[in-house]
C-alpha cells in the first residue's frame, strides 16, 4: 500500500471539457485566466455550474501584450530552429555529454515549477517551495499527515509533490522535451533521509494514457552534504493511477511533458529536500536499454 500512496501524484495536469478548450484556444491571448492544475471534486461536493465565459477575465491590454509576447516568442522559436535542435549548432547537440534542464537561483526559477498535497483530497498535509541559502538551490519543505480525510470514499492520504509545469510554446502550443540524446537523469541534490518517487510524464497517444507515469525511487541520506544521483531511464517504470503495469516499456523520450518529486512514505512529521540543479547525463558506460522484463499476453501458448 505504500507504493500506491507513494504514486498518487498521477498527471493533475487540467483537464476541462473539450469545448472549454477548443473555445478558450480560439479565444487566444485576449482571456486571462488562472491555470489549474487539478480536476479533482470531494465527493459530496456539488459540480461546478458557471459557464465557461462567467469566469472568464476579459482584458484587452492584457491581450494586445500578450499578442507581442508570442510574436516575439514565434521569432525566437523560429531562429532556433534555423540554427538547430534547441537553438544550438547540430556538431554541438550530437556530442553533448550533459545538459542543466533546471537550476534553482531566482524567484523566475521557482516559476517554473508548481506544489501539491493531499489537501486537493481534503488532507492536512502541508508543502512550501522557497530559495535555499544565499538564493542557491530550491528548498521544498512541509509536514506530511496521514490522516484521510472523512469523505466516505477516500481510503488512503499523506502526499505532496512538486512538479515542472509543461513546456509552451508561442500562442500556448503544446511543446515536449527530447532527452533521446542522453540516457540518464542527473541531479544535486540534499536531502533528510527519507525515499522521493520521481516522476516523468510523457505525451499520451491515446486518452485513455493520460494517467501513465513512469516513476523510480530516490533515497537521500540526510546529513550537511550534498549528494549527486544518477538514474538511468532504463530504470523508471510504467505505472497507472499508482498501480505498477504489467505491460511494460522504455520512457518516449522524444515525448517528455514534466518532471515532477513524491513524497508520500506514510511518515508523518516534517520533511525536506534541497535542489541544487536537475540535468541530463548521456553515460556512454551505460548500455542496458530497459531493466524490467516485458509480456505479450495474446501470445498463443
């Protein structure tokens, strides 16, 4: 059950009804509106009966700025491409051993990236994300609570998480991250000696895929030192609504929407985990393509 409780930091990406999404896509840049990252509604909690357009902030100056953002953006985006793969040269991508995905330094950092718990579930836990010493890494600290919540439904609670927020392009095109060049996850990491579930989640070809995760484990040893980890990504494995699949394979790499950190050991007390940077390591050493076995099930025997 630990396992199942350490996964439920399934895809809380949001998830609106078509129409609201065709219609606010149409709209463009001319609506302002909070994004949310979670569709979850308590049982018992009656649904929502504003329209779409009730909640809607109309701002034309806020439209007309954002218009020459992504302009400026399309520009940017469109002179990278003539240079090459992520705006640099193809000789530089093709022998690139490492590369920074993320490093904590400003405020503009901490942006990027968005915290969750269990009090989307009606838990009492409680997770905070701030500037480390001297504005050198990224502290993410709080207090985990088992308690579940008296809903009637829920069965198990005691989460929080902190996840990167998708890749947009110009006009909020949906964009991904192509790690094909590298074989592993590289990170800096200090934590108190409790387990993390790190995260990935790609782009689904199919709806019923949105809940896939490709998920391992990262044990900190606590102490004054920082510690560097290396995970293959033959290592993650597919799991579903926190329940590990039995049809297995390797990460799209191609495809990489986020990268997001669990913690939910059924501990309760307080916790945390400093980030210095995230990157990417292409460990030439490292050969083995997918480190669980697969199955075809309608194989005749």
């Amino acid at each position: 059950m630990t396992l199942t409780v350490m996964l439920l930091n399934s895809t809380s990406l949001r998830r609106g009804c078509c129409r609201g999404k065709v219609l606010f896509q149409l709209s463009g840049p001319l609506l302002s509106h909070s994004t949310l990252y979670s569709s979850y509604r308590r049982p018992g909690t009656q649904p929502e009966k504003k329209s779409f357009w009730q909640n809607a902030d109309f701002s034309f100056k806020k439209g007309i700025d954002a218009l020459k953002t992504h302009i400026s953006l399309l520009k940017e985006e469109t002179q990278n491409h003539l240079i090459g793969p992520g705006g640099r040269p193809l000789n530089q991508y093709l022998l690139e051993q490492t590369s920074v995905l993320w490093q904590f330094r400003s405020q503009e950092d901490l942006n990027k990236w968005v915290i969750s718990s269990d009090v989307e579930i009606g838990g009492k836990s409680e997770v905070y994300l701030k500037l480390g010493r001297n504005n050198q890494g990224a502290l993410l600290y709080g207090t985990l609570n088992t308690e579940v919540p008296r809903d009637g439904e829920t069965k198990y609670s005691g989460y929080c998480s902190m996840r990167a927020k998708p890749p947009l392009g110009s006009f909020n095109r949906k964009k991904y991250y192509d790690w094909s060049n590298f074989n592993s996850l590289y990170l800096r990491v200090r934590g108190d000696g409790r387990p993390w579930m790190i995260n990935i989640y790609t782009d689904p070809y199919f709806s019923h895929q949105k809940d896939d995760l490709y998920n391992y484990f990262m044990f900190t040893r606590g102490g004054p030192y920082w510690e560097e980890i290396k995970i293959p990504f033959s290592k993650f494995f597919l799991s579903s609504r926190g329940r590990i699949q039995d049809n297995q394979h390797p990460i799209w790499l191609d495809k990489i929407c986020t990268l997001g950190f669990t913690i939910g050991d059924k501990i309760d007390g307080p916790f945390q985990l400093e980030i210095d940077f995230i990157g990417l390591l292409n460990d030439r050493a490292h050969t083995e393509e997918f480190a669980y076995e697969t199955y075809d099930k309608n194989t005749p025997v």
